[in-house]
C-alpha cells in the first residue's frame, strides 16, 4: 500500500520519484529543449515537495497540525534565498 501523498512519507516517496526522474534525464547527456525545460520543472517540484516537508516538520516542532502545510507556488519557493 502506498503511503498517503500528504503524509511525510508521501512527500519523501514523491522526492524519490523526482529524483530518479531528474538522474534519469541527466543519464540522457545533452538535453534537447523539451528535456531542459522538463528538468526545470522537475526541479522546481521538487523545490515545492522539500519546503513542504519542512513545513511539514515545523508545524510538529511546535506542537500544530502537520496538515496545515500546505504546498507554495512556484513563485513563491523559488523566489527563496539559497
């Protein structure tokens, strides 16, 4: 039985999912601009997938609701200082 995608094992089972997509295309060498711009969201997936895992992790931290997390758009997590 899959674990529940809203869960921290579903968000961890969907970064593993990513990741695997993302090595497979990096395996392909030269990417051609369909393949680019897949890796870009990929990337950006899985952006969104950690920052809610943290969020995820945060909330327990401090005695709320892990399901309040909720994922971020794009814009926002990408907008994100490194």
């Amino acid at each position: 039985m899959a674990p529940d995608p809203r869960s921290d094992e579903g968000v961890l089972a969907t970064i593993k999912k990513l990741v695997q997509d993302e090595h497979e295309l990096h395996s392909q060498g030269t990417l051609d601009p369909k393949a680019k711009s897949k890796l870009d969201a990929l990337r950006v997936e899985l952006d969104q997938c950690w920052d809610l895992l943290r969020q995820r992790r945060a909330l327990r931290e401090f005695g709320e609701d892990p399901d309040k997390a909720k994922v971020r758009s794009a814009s926002v997590v990408e907008g994100y200082e490194q």
